[in-house]
C-alpha cells in the first residue's frame, strides 16, 4: 500500500466486500472479496480475500485497519 491512502481502525463486523483490510496475522493487504457465516463451530464470519486469503472473526479481538474509500 502507498502512503497516500488513508487507513481508519474499525471492527470487524463493519468490513464489507471490496473493502481492502489489513490480515491482523500477516499484516498483508488484502481485498475483500466475500463473506460468509459459519456455523459448524459455532457462529461466526470468515471474511475471504482475493489471494485466498481467510480472516476468521473467531481469532480477531480488535480494531483492523481499513483502507479509506476516497
């Protein structure tokens, strides 16, 4: 990501698909390309990028940052 984007920290119940969030784990940029519950173990969203990336809800306890939409 360059330095003229924007960041803002925000739950993760309010990222939407083709929002462009950072992996809490990897600390990589990632495209939101869908979402989806799952509730097999329980009830929780799986955010799932563009590279096949997967951010389980269930390990994420704060803010993620999130590119600004300009």
């Amino acid at each position: 990501m360059s330095s003229e984007h924007a960041i803002e920290q925000v739950p993760l119940s309010e990222i939407r698909e083709g929002d462009t969030v950072q992996d809490p784990t990897s600390r990589r940029w990632i495209k939101v390309t869908r979402t989806a519950d799952d509730t097999t173990s329980g009830p929780h969203r799986v955010y799932y990028g563009d590279g096949g990336e997967e951010i389980d809800s269930r390990y994420v306890t704060r803010l993620v940052n999130r590119q600004v939409r300009e």
